[in-house]
C-alpha cells in the first residue's frame, strides 16, 4: 500500500488519474491524504522513513483558469538530458520532453539519496493532460471534417507523437518507487498485436445500383487511369450479378482472418448500421441477409465485431445509442453473443469529452477512435488501455479507451503523410517495436476494401507478423 499526500483541489481529477497509474497501469493500491503542500508525497506503509517528492503544476492551475489557454503547456517545451544508464534504458530517447514541470535547484529533474528521490516532472498532471485529451477542449482548431488534427498537438508540435511519454513517465516513477521501496510488485503485461478493420464497405459491387457500377468502372478508366483496376472491377461485377457475391472485390474477409488466425491474432470487425444519414457513411443494409451471414462467419471464427457509428454521430448521443441497440438487437436475432462491444468513429470523427460520454451512456464498453487521421503515433502518449474522463463533468467513465496507433490511410494515402509502402513498413514498425517494448498494445486498422491491392497486403502481412 502507498500513501500519496497532496494538496487539495481538483479531488476528482486527482484521484482518477491516480487510478488509471497506479491501479490500472502498475497495479498498485493507494490511499490519499489531502494536505497544505505543494508538491506531492509518495510515501509506503512499510517504510514511511523515505520519500517520493513528485512536482504538481497542473492541478495548482487557478479554478478560474481551468480549460483555459492559461493552463496549457509551455512551448517550447523543457528537455530534460537524461545521463542515468539505468533510466536512459527505460525511455525511447535520453532527450525527455517536460510537458510540465519545473528543474530543481540542481538544473536537472531529478536528485536521489538513500532516503528521498525528488522528481520534478509533474508526471500525474501530464499523464492527465494527454489521457483526457485536455487541449482538445481548450484548442479550437480542426480539420475540413471538424477533427482536431495533429498539427495542433503539443506531441506533434514537440515531436513526441511517435512515443509514448506517459508510459516513459510511468517507467520513471516506477523506477523511482522501486529504488526507495524495492519489495513493491508492479502487475505483469502482455504485448498485444490487435487488428483492427472498419467495414465501410464490406461489398464493393453488390449494393451499388447499374448506374452507380457504370460510374465506378468509368472512373477506374478516366479518373484513376488504371485499366488493371477496371478489369478487377469488371470481372468481380460479372461474378456478382451472375450469383456469386463472394466474388465482391470488398469480400476480404477471409483473407483478413486467414493472415490473423496465421500469427494466432483476433480480428475486430467495426460494422456500420447507419446507411443514408451522409453521404459519407456505408452503402449497406446492416439487416441484409449477406450481411447477416458476413458476421454471423466473423463470430464462428473466433473474432470479434463493434459498432462503427455514422459521420454525424460524433456529438450525437441519441444517434450513438439508436445505432447500438439496433446492432445489440441484430446479434440477438442471429445468435452472436459477445462479452463486450466497443466501437470506433466513422472519419476518426471523435470529439472530447463528448463522443466518450455517448459511448458511455449508450452502454457501450470500449472507444478506439482516438488517432490522428492525418498522423499515425500515440495520440493519448499511450499503449495501454485505459478508463476515461469527461472533463466538463468533471467524473471518470466506466468506458474503456484502446487507442489506435497506426491506421493505414494516415500513413500512405496522399492527403496525409503519404509515406512510400517501404517508409511505412519502417515507422508502423518502429511504432509496434515501441508498443512491445511497454508490454503494451499494437493497435492497427487496416479497411478492409484495402485487401484488393496485393502491394498493401503484403505490407500489411509484414507489419502484424509477430
């Protein structure tokens, strides 16, 4: 047991960041006590001779200046030069950036003897300020499609959003507790590999209408100038019209539980029961017999299938909850039954604190929407999952984050980094080895009308192989 002393203030948000780290995260019970300070103790119920002096600058921000410009960050941020071989080996670079905090006396981050260690990176209102998402409510820029985009970011703008700095914060202070108090035993982890895949479109021809199927394959000609595409689009239409819908050049389905059942991965299935709210959401009947049969295979194989709500349902909460119940009830029709559903947002069109609260309140059990669409990395400077916040209620959720590391569209597609097939394969790695190296989780997606193109499955072969 520890026992964590601080000032008082923002209890709430105190005690659930204290949660995510030291139960969730490490494994660690706790107890606080509120005093007139202004750092933080950490002391152990076996040795309270020694002490954890933990800088605090976010939760001593002015109630008045709370989700403010005031209480951001300030940039450029401070780098801490870490020298300690054994700390160096535990981060993924020796040059830390200090989201907040402040240098002691010593110019440095951190002094250490025999009795006390003082820290004075103010790990737990970081590790609060990237978990919540707290610039997203406070910054007002967003993208063509309304999404706080990775420009905006204090990661990208400081360049850490292709590490994961509160699981380097929390190898830090782990450090720091076991050197004071070296019987302590942290929670053991797995590396997870998790394949993820949106279904937008889980056929490409058979619910588009004659004149719609004319347009695509003209397309592929005058448009996208690729006669191989056209013949692959032609040939796949035949089969279908003449009665064999597996033919559909989106019907990747197998393929995609082939390669996961392969490296003893589980696939999930994000399906879309909204149809004609935008033009910007799927082209199919969720009730569909084919449909119906699609997942009904996707739960005899032993993977799994959530919600991947509509465009428009991102600050919708009545929407949010009308397209679970049906796909709740459409599982109960067919005989899937599942422990758990979570879901992802269309677009990556997520807002804070809002699309969690509808998910929450909709009943569903896990969010994984929370990625840069224009960025792959670690959005929430995290590999694990955690429990979330809503910051204008100001009270944890019992909903679930999973945060989506690598989406394919982010890395390759020309509207975003557009990284060349070797470039990718070279930074989603890196990002997996990463993930790895905290026993985190790997979380990709991978669309899957992207298994049509030989080159992106071979990629994609390489990246989830174990």
């Amino acid at each position: 047991m520890l026992f964590i002393y601080h000032p008082p203030f923002y209890e709430n948000e105190r005690k659930y960041i204290y949660d995510v780290i030291f139960r969730e995260f490490l494994g660690v019970d706790y107890r606080t006590v509120v005093e007139d300070r202004q750092n933080v103790c950490i002391q152990s119920e076996y040795d309270n001779k020694k002490n954890l002096f933990i800088s605090d600058e976010l939760f001593a921000t002015l109630q008045s200046k709370w989700l403010t410009i005031f209480s951001l960050p300030v940039q450029p941020l401070s780098i801490w030069h870490i020298e300690q071989k054994e700390i160096t080996e535990l981060v993924v670079q020796e040059k830390m950036p200090i989201i907040y905090g402040n240098k002691l006396e010593s110019n440095t981050y951190l002094s250490c003897d025999e009795h006390a260690i003082k820290l004075s990176i103010d790990i737990f209102g970081s590790a609060f300020f990237m978990l919540t998402r707290y610039e997203e409510v406070v910054k007002g820029e967003r993208d063509q499609h309304n999404r706080f985009p990775a420009s905006a970011s204090l990661a990208f703008q400081e360049d850490f959003l292709e590490r994961p700095i509160i699981n380097e914060y929390v190898e830090i202070l782990w450090w720091a507790l076991k050197k004071l108090w070296p019987g302590l035993q942290r929670k053991q982890r797995d590396f997870r590999i998790i394949p993820t895949h949106d279904v937008d479109s889980p056929f490409g021809i058979l619910f588009l209408s004659p004149y719609d199927l004319v347009r695509t394959l003209a397309g592929d000609i005058i448009k996208r100038k690729s006669i191989k595409t056209f013949i692959r689009r032609t040939t796949s239409a035949y089969q279908v019209r003449t009665g064999n819908v597996l033919a559909d050049e989106n019907y990747t389905f197998d393929l995609i539980m082939d390669i996961s059942e392969k490296h003893n991965l589980i696939s999930c299935f994000y399906m879309m029961e909204a149809q004609s709210l935008s033009e910007m959401d799927g082209n199919y009947p969720i009730d569909h017999p084919y449909v119906i049969n699609l997942m009904k295979t996707i739960h005899s194989r032993g993977h799994e299938m959530g919600l991947h709500p509509s465009y428009v349902s991102y600050k919708d909460g009545q929407e949010v909850k009308r397209e679970t119940e049906r796909l709740h009830s459409i599982y109960q029709d067919s005989g899937i039954k599942q422990l758990q559903m979570g879901g992802r947002q269309h677009f990556l069109r997520w807002q804070c604190p809002d699309t969690w609260q509808h998910y929450e309140d909709a009943g569903l059990t896990y969010d994984t929407s929370v990625s840069y669409a224009d960025h792959i990395g670690f959005r929430c400077g995290v590999c694990y999952e955690y429990s979330v916040f809503n910051l204008r209620t100001r009270h944890a959720l019992k909903l679930k984050e999973r945060p989506l590391i690598v989406m394919e569209c982010s890395a390759i597609d020309n509207q975003y980094m557009n990284l060349s097939h070797i470039e990718a394969l070279q930074r989603i790695i890196r990002l997996k080895n990463i993930c790895r190296k905290y026993y985190g989780d790997f979380i990709i997606l991978w669309h899957n009308n992207r298994f049509v193109d030989e080159k992106e499955v071979e990629l994609y072969k390489k990246i989830v192989r174990a």
